[in-house]
C-alpha cells in the first residue's frame, strides 16, 4: 500500500477496495479466523483502524519475507 490511508476508520468495503478482494464476505472470513485486520464495532457496523490495517499489513509482508 504505497498510498497514504485515510484519515478515518475503514469500513469493509473499504478494505475491498483497497485490496482488490472478491467481497465484504471475505472480510468477514477473515475476521471469523482471526487471520486480518483487527477491527470493531461501533453498534452493528464494522469498522478498522487504519493503523492497524497498515500494522496487518507489514505484518504480512513480514511473513512472506
């Protein structure tokens, strides 16, 4: 992600856009297995940090190193 993320929280369709993922459910996938990002609610709607995006992010990148 060489763009800066934006100032404020993500929501799931963010991060399939930002990601290029087939869909919200696979957010949600990941959420379930506790493999991506970490995220909240706020009431019934999903939200992420974006820095902790960036934190899952390097995280990976780390990985694959």
């Amino acid at each position: 992600m060489a763009t800066a993320l934006p100032n404020r929280f993500l929501t799931p369709a963010d991060l399939v856009e930002m990601f290029e993922l087939p869909s919200v459910e696979t957010v949600y996938q990941w959420r379930r297995k506790r493999t991506g990002p970490r995220g909240f609610r706020v009431g019934r709607r999903l939200r992420f940090d974006p820095e902790d995006v960036r934190a899952w992010v390097d995280s990976q990148l780390g990985e694959a190193a």
